[in-house]
C-alpha cells in the first residue's frame, strides 16, 4: 500500500528497549569512537558561537553603544537570548530586520529606517553595526550605505558607527569581537593620533570574556598597582548592573572619549591573543606606546607573568598587597592539592581560556587529558602542547582542534577522566560520562551567578581550585558508604 | 453590549493616550508603521483589532525570531527520535540548542537526540554549495545515529540564498539510505516570523510525513494532542489526564514526539489543538483530507481546563462523558485547594503578557482563577485570528499590543505597573532591574509543567513567588 506521494506506508515500529540497549553500548566503545573521529561534514555539538554574537559581546563594551544587527531579526534574538540566559541581565539590540526583499534589493533601506528609527527610541552615543549571514552572502556595502545614511539625514553627521563584517560562516564568535573591537576603535581614534601627546594610561583589553567577576578583578589589580587606565570594552557594567528600581538601557561600557583618546596611551596590554589577534595587530601599527600581548593570567605563572609585566610597563615594583595575595593563593593550593593531585581533567573551550587552564591544572598536579577545542589552530595546539611538555603531569595530554563535544564524548567513553571544565554545553558529556563538570567557560546558562565571581589572578585561582576541590569532595560524601562517612575530610 | 470584564482606571481613552505617548517618541514614518498594531480592547470587536503578521519595522528592538526558529525551534526540535539538522552556519543551531525546554524521552544520542547537529557551513561551502556536503553529512548521521526514526534537514539563511537544492538532495539520500529525510526551506529571512516558519514545517508534515505510517490498532477514542510541545513536561501532564478521560493519545505533536506516531496521524477520530497558532495548518489539511476534525482547547487553569474536558466529551459517547465528569469531580476540588492557598495572597494583582503562539490569551483564564487581572496583552508572531481570539478574552480597553518594540512595553509598564509581567528572556531583566516581578512565559522560567491539573498548582506557586518574593522589597536602598 502507498499513499498519494508514492511512499511505502508503513507499521508505527516503536524502538525495542533491546535495540536501545545494544546502541547505547555501542556508541561508548572505541569502535564507534574511531566512526565518529572519521566525521567529515557532520558537526555534532560544536562548543563555538557565530561571529557576530562576539561583536555584540563587544559593543556592549561601550559607552552608551547599541549593539545594531544588519541581517534577518531572528538573528540579534539569538544574541539577545544567549548573553541574557548567561549574564541573567537585559541585552538590549536591534536589528534592520531585513526580508526576502532585501535578498533581491539589498538591505540599505533597512538599515537606513533602522537606524533612524533607533536613534529616535533609545538615543545611543554610538551605534555599532554588524552584519549577520544574509548581507554576507549577498554583498552589502555597509561604507557606502552608511555614507548614504548620513548624507540622506537617517544618521546624525556626528553620531559614531563603526561596522564590522561577520560573516557566520567564518571564525566563531571570538573573530566576531575581533573584528568589531578593531572597528570601533578604528572609528572613535580617527584623527586623535596626537604627536607627543601620552596619556599615561595602560589600554587595556580582555576579550572574549564572559565573566564579570574577571573585569573588576583586572581594574583592582590595576588599583593597588595605581595604574591609570582604559578599559577597552568594558562589559562589567553593562552585564552586571545594580537592581535599584532603575531600567537604564546603557548601564556601562568604556567611555568614548576615553577610548578615543586611547590611541595615545601609553602601553596596550590584550591578555586575548585570539580572540584580538587582528585588532592587536592594527594597533601596533597605529597606537603609541608599548604594545603587549599575553595569555590570560590564570593560575599562579600566568598570573605572575602578567604582574610582572604590569611592573615592567610602570616600572615601578608589584605592590606588597599583591604579593600577600600571591602567597595566600599558593597557600590555598599547598593547602587542597591532596584533593587534585593526580586527578584527570578534560578541558574545552575558547582559545584564549584553554591554556590558562592547561597551565592552572599542571601547577596542581591535575593531569590535563583530553584539551579540546571546537575552533581551533595550529598555534593555539602549539601553544598547548608547549604547556603539556613544560610538565611531567602534561604527559598524557593530547591537543585535538576543530573537534566537537559528540568527539569529547568518545573519548572520556574510552578514556575516562575525573573531571570536566567547560561551559554549560558540556553537561550532557558530563552526565554520560557520570564526572562533575566546572563551569569556568561561557556560556551558563544553569548555575546562577558563576559569572560574577572571577577566575583571573590570584583569587580567581583560589576561587577554581576552591571549587574543585570542594566538589571531590562532595562526591565522597555523597557516595562513600557509612563507615566511611567521616567528619573530617 | 454584553456585561465585559473591566478594569478600574482603564477606558478606551485612556488607553489610547498611553498608546499615543508611546509613539510619540517615533519618526513619523515608524509611528505611522507601528500604530495600527496598537489598540485598546474591544470584546465586542467583529474584526481584528489591530494588525498583524506584518514586516518588523527595522531598528525598534523587536522580539521576534525567524523562519528557522520557527521550525527548528518549534515545530521540528520536540520531535525526539529525529536528527534535526541545522543546515547552514554553526550559529543558529547552537542558539537553538536546548533552549526552549521541549522535554523528550529516549537516550540522548542513542535514541533521542536533543542534540545540536550543522553542516557548519564555511566559506568554501558558500562559494561552491553545501548539497554535496549535506550528502555525506546524512551518511554519516545514519551510521553514528542507527535508532533515528529519520532526518529533518532545516535550512538557514545561505542555503536559500546560495541556491542549493536541498529538496533533491535529501529525495535521493532517502532513497538511498531508506529513511525519512525531511528537507524544510525555512531560511530565516523568509517572511515576517517564526510564525512562517512553523507553516513551512506544516507543509513539510503534510508532503513527507503524514500518511506514511499506520497504527497497529484503531480504536473509536483515538485522538492526537496537536500543538503541545511539552515545556517543562506538559505533554506529561495533559496526556495521563486525556487518558484517564478514556482517550486513547496516540501521537503528541509535537512534544515529546514520535515520527512515526505523527505519521499515522491520519487514523486518529479527533485532533485536539492546544497552540493553534503553530499546527493550526495542519489540523485543516487532516480535516479536508482525512475527516478528521479539530477542536481547540486550554489546558490553562481549572477554569479552562473543566470547559476543555466537556467541550471534549461532547463529541464522544456516555463512556467518555462520564470518565470527564469523574476526572473533573476528582480534580476540581484539589485545584479549589489551591485557590484557596494562592488567590488570597494575589487578588487583585495586574498582569502584563507578552509572548506568542497560544499564551497571551489561553492563560488569561488561569491567572483570573488566581483572582488576577489581565491589563494588556500581545503576541510576537500572531495573525488575525489570533487576535480575534484574543478580543473576548480581555477586559474592557485594555491595551492590545502586536510585535510589540521594548521601548513599547516599556512605555506600557511604566504607565500601567503592573505587579507582574509575563514575557521572554530579553524582556526578563529590562522589568526586573524596574523592580517589577517577571515570569518567562515562554519557557515556564525553568519550571512547569504548567498544563492541566498536574500544572496549574506550579503554575500559582510560581505566580505567588515572583509576585511575594521578599527580595523585591530591597531593590531601593534606605539611603
């Protein structure tokens, strides 16, 4: 029998419980992991973002900026959503909302009722642009269109708008901040270059980085060090405002003059070298002063590293306090090593987290195992596997780039470890895989306020170590039988 | 004019010069655009009262999605023992990824698959086209995934636009790999949306699905629960209850759905419709072509749910009559418990909706079982006859919003305060950071179910803890 189509009509064949059994075994064994590392169109749980969910990360940054989507309008919801669930704070943008008639005629009328209906509503001091994957594909000419936009009168001649090109099918969403960091900045230092003039200031620049808790630890760092300072991209307001019966809908962000002017600072610091890679390489040429790229200062060395450069570029010595809250920290560790001292860890993420914390894990005698990263390079794996052979706890580490969490998922199956850090995405694996997973990576969306407490410098090594630790812990007494029950731990 | 619900401070005037101040803030050409989705109630209305499933006005903060999160999203995702893959850019499958709380059953990965699958398209795929791509991208999911009932292939916004024929190729790999592929052009630049979406994934149903499989038995209470996607498990609360009516439910869509069970969908003696906004397509194409007729129902409160449950037996014999009035005689008293918790500590509290599909007029009902009042109302995504719907449902001139822009309820919310708003995440912290208490309504805030009798003591606990929650009262500092 067949019905009007030509196809067969089949009996409702629900899965047997045998069937679902014999697969569920199947897909832990090395043999499915070898069919699933043979993968190659495929993707399966990938843990990156498209690009222009960074740039949105990054506008957010500014000053009185909105975050404006150029491309279909479910794609700024998609943003909105995502930094919303993570940061449980408003993420206002919004979008030209472009149709099936902009495919035939471009989206400049879009963009141009877009902007002025924006400006009318919600009074941005800027408006950063970018695109999504419609006037990608179809090659819209952001330059033109906003010289247009401004010449028609639907822009204000003063009003900034940098623009940034993120196509979704490139990259991941720390190249969408690239490009938009670089773009904003580009628009706001033009014809600021001031010979001679130094503002003293160190600009400084975290990227990618979804934790908040981690901003206002760098600006106390740069406090009790008494450096002057810009920090470019500033989200620590915009995601993390007070509840004071107020709704302000730029809560934050680096001010714009002060990023204009940053052009003439005196050094540039970026602790991203992926995720700002491209706008780090635009300021050495065009900003004054000393230019320093480093990884994120996670764990005891990096965090030295980058304190040490912070004395070198101010010359002047790391402040006692600081160095009371190093020895603090590595009291912390002596004090809770026993609890991870040999305990094996899969790690994934963005690229700039991944050696922070390859490099924290090794400083614990934690054995990173499986380093995973869904968009990854060559150099990142270089600079990883430099980690690994830096330590004989690194031994048993294997780099794997462009890989998914389905292919994480085979190889804690078939070579099981302790222990999990990553982002929420992770929890399936984790679950499967019956091991604790530590949310240090963006994004959360199902434990609250994780993003507020930091996990750079010192305490943030305390407060990761802490964490662990803890967990282990918790596991013991949650599984030992009652003889082993004990009050002390 | 019959007796209407009213609210006290609220006329037609009134409501029209909130509305006006609203758009003052407008060009004249975006306030022209947006006015006519604006408008006090009238429950007499014969017509629409404002207009709807038109363009976004671009730049107002919308909150609407797309063509893709309309199917993906919607219709496609809950459908647990299917591959549904995100054809195009890593991007909007990762958004989509587990973020709407549509429940399944099944193994992750073995037999369901509440998973994020793309083509990830890159550079080199735009320029020479994704089809062969997703050729070898369907091999290998029927090699790793042998269990999946079958494939839904969903398009994002490069596929159509690049030109690819992704209806011929996945013609042939079903062929080829014997099993449902289900391919659906829902690029997201594709009408005004997600509501064109979800009519897509319809006609996806209606030309791959439907008719292509057959129950093993047929009995005279077979029905399908059409338009329930089981958020927070309300599939699970309404199915025990249909059943304990003497129903037989033998296929959920699509919530917690079955492919197969969805397929055979046309042997079924009734489709009961919760979200009519989303599957109303579909329950048209099975009543023309297989007879089968629909009813709608509102599994929202016991008030609805005791009119639903009749409204139901009434096309049925003694046996489920009798079955509904025992179910009611059994659960109305309990709900009555609950009532008698809930509504002293919220009578009289006013609410604001806004959100899609079927809840900004299907739990109108429930919060005034709790003795609240609506005090205005919209959707993101709705039609005509939505609002037409909507009309009788809400009180005397109370605002009626479509597509409603942020700086809209905004404006709304500061006028009206109301003592609890009911809408998305993007809408969550804007009123929460006012000090106003908030529901996600589309996703039951991470609780639920909400449906039924199972879900409507969640539902008033839920109510009563955002509204009673001591946190609010230090939002203002002393000082």
């Amino acid at each position: 029998m067949a019905n009007e189509h030509g196809f067969k009509i089949k009996p409702v064949t629900p899965i047997s419980p045998e069937e679902e059994a014999r697969v569920a075994a199947w897909i832990d064994t090395a043999e499915y992991r070898e069919k699933n590392f043979a993968r190659q169109a495929l993707v399966i749980n990938p843990a990156h973002a498209c690009q222009p969910l960074g740039a949105h990360l990054c506008a957010a940054g500014f000053e009185g900026t909105l975050p404006f989507v150029h491309g279909s309008q479910g794609c700024a919801s998609y943003y909105r959503s995502t930094l919303s669930r993570h940061f449980r704070e408003p993420a206002p943008a919004v979008s030209d909302a472009m149709t099936e008639d902009g495919a035939v005629f471009g989206g400049q009328n879009n963009l141009h009722e877009g902007l002025e209906n924006c400006v009318a509503l919600y009074k941005p001091k800027m408006i950063a642009v970018f695109t999504s994957c419609m006037p990608e594909v179809i090659g819209d000419d952001l330059t033109t269109f906003i010289k247009n936009a401004r010449s028609k009168g639907h822009l204000p001649a003063d009003l900034p708008t940098p623009f940034a090109n993120t196509p979704s099918f490139n990259g991941s969403h720390v190249h969408g901040y690239d490009s938009m960091l670089m773009a904003i900045l580009q628009t706001l230092t033009e014809g600021k270059a001031m010979e001679g003039r130094c503002t003293g200031k160190l600009n400084f620049i975290a990227g990618f980085d979804a934790n908040t808790g981690n901003y206002r630890e760098y600006k106390r760092i740069f406090g009790e060090f008494g450096i002057p300072y810009t920090f470019l991209a500033d989200i620590s307001e915009t995601f993390d405002s007070p509840n004071d019966g107020i709704y302000r809908t730029y809560p934050g962000g680096t001010p714009l003059v002060e990023a204009a002017d940053s052009i003439n600072g005196k050094a540039t610091l970026t602790v991203a070298p992926y995720a700002t890679s491209k706008t780090f390489t635009w300021i050495k040429e065009q900003y004054s002063g000393v230019h320093v790229s480093m990884p994120m200062p996670m764990g005891i060395a990096k965090t030295d590293a980058f304190l040490m450069k912070l004395a070198e570029l101010y010359e002047r010595p790391v402040p006692a306090s600081l160095k009371a809250e190093r020895g603090r920290a590595v009291d912390a560790m002596t004090d809770a090593q026993q609890y991870m001292h040999g305990k094996r860890f899969a790690v994934y993420g963005d690229p700039d987290m991944l050696p922070g914390y390859v490099s924290f894990l090794l400083e614990m005698g934690a054995v990173p195992v499986h380093i995973l990263c869904s968009k990854g390079s060559k150099k990142l794996e270089r600079e990883l596997q430099g980690l690994l052979d830096s330590s004989p706890f690194g031994n048993d580490g294997k780099c794997y780039m462009n890989r998914d969490l389905w292919h994480l998922r085979s190889l804690l199956k078939t070579e099981p470890v302790d222990a999990m850090i990553g982002d929420t995405h992770g929890k399936f694996a984790a679950r499967d895989a019956k091991i604790p997973l530590f949310r240090f990576g963006f994004p959360i969306f199902d434990r609250v306020n994780l993003h507020r407490r930091p996990i750079i410098g010192y305490q943030g090594t305390i407060n990761m170590l802490t964490e662990i630790c803890n967990r282990f812990i918790d596991i013991l007494d949650d599984t030992c039988d009652d003889r082993h029950f004990e009050m002390m731990r | 004019m019959s007796a209407h619900k009213t609210v006290p401070g609220i006329t037609r005037a009134s409501t029209q010069a909130m509305i006006d101040r609203a758009l003052d803030a407008y060009p004249e050409k975006g306030r022209a655009k947006r006015a006519p989705h604006l408008t006090p109630n009238d429950p007499d209305a014969q017509s629409p009262c404002v207009k709807s499933n038109r363009k976004t006005v671009p730049g107002v903060m919308s909150a609407r999605g797309c063509a893709y999160a309309g199917a993906k999203g919607v219709v496609w995702g809950p459908i647990g023992d299917m591959i549904h893959v995100s054809h195009g850019p890593v991007g909007c499958g990762w958004y989509s990824w587990g973020t709407r709380r549509n429940l399944v059953s099944g193994k992750n990965g073995v037999s369901s698959f509440a998973m994020h699958f793309t083509s990830d398209f890159q550079e080199k795929d735009i320029v020479y086209g994704g089809d062969k791509k997703l050729s070898v991208l369907l091999k290998e999911a029927k090699e790793l995934f042998p269990l999946a009932k079958g494939v839904s292939v969903l398009s994002e916004c490069p596929v159509g636009l690049i030109g690819d024929d992704i209806n011929a190729t996945t013609k042939r790999m079903a062929q080829e790999l014997d099993m449902p592929i289900i391919p659906c052009n829902c690029e997201g630049f594709r009408g005004v949306s997600q509501s064109l979406g979800h009519h897509l994934s319809n006609d996806s149903i209606r030309d791959y699905v439907i008719e292509t499989r057959e129950f093993h038995q047929a009995g005279p209470y077979d029905i399908a629960l059409i338009g329930d996607y089981n958020i927070g498990g309300d599939v699970w609360a309404v199915k025990p209850l249909l059943e304990e009516c003497g129903f037989n439910v033998k296929a959920t869509w699509t919530g917690d759905g079955r492919l197969e069970e969805i397929a055979a969908t046309h042997q079924v003696k009734l489709a009961v419709i919760h979200c009519y906004r989303s599957m109303n397509y579909m329950a048209r194409v099975m009543e023309e072509k297989y007879s089968i007729p629909w009813l709608e129902v509102n599994f929202f409160g016991p008030t609805k749910i005791k009119q639903s449950l009749r409204k139901l037996a009434e096309r049925f014999d003694d046996t489920i009559k009798q079955k509904v009035e025992a179910a009611i005689a059994k659960y109305d008293p309990e709900m009555q418990k609950v009532i008698e918790v809930y509504r002293p500590r919220l009578e009289g509290k006013k609410v604001m909706l806004y959100v899609g599909g079927l809840r900004p007029r299907h739990t109108v009902g429930a919060y005034e079982d709790l003795g609240m009042v609506v005090v205005g109302t919209g959707y993101e995504f709705a039609h005509n006859d939505d609002y037409e719907r909507t009309a009788p449902e809400m009180p005397e001139a109370t605002v009626i919003y479509d597509d409603a822009s942020e700086y809209e309820l905004e404006k709304f919310v500061h006028e009206l305060k109301p003592d609890l708003v009911g809408s998305g995440i993007k809408e969550k912290y804007v009123f929460q950071k006012m000090g106003v208490p908030f529901r996600q309504m589309h996703s039951w805030d991470y609780s639920g179910p909400y449906h039924a009798y199972k879900g409507f003591p969640i539902f008033a606990r839920d109510i009563d803890m955002a509204i009673n929650s001591p946190t609010w009262k230090f939002v203002r500092a002393p000082f």
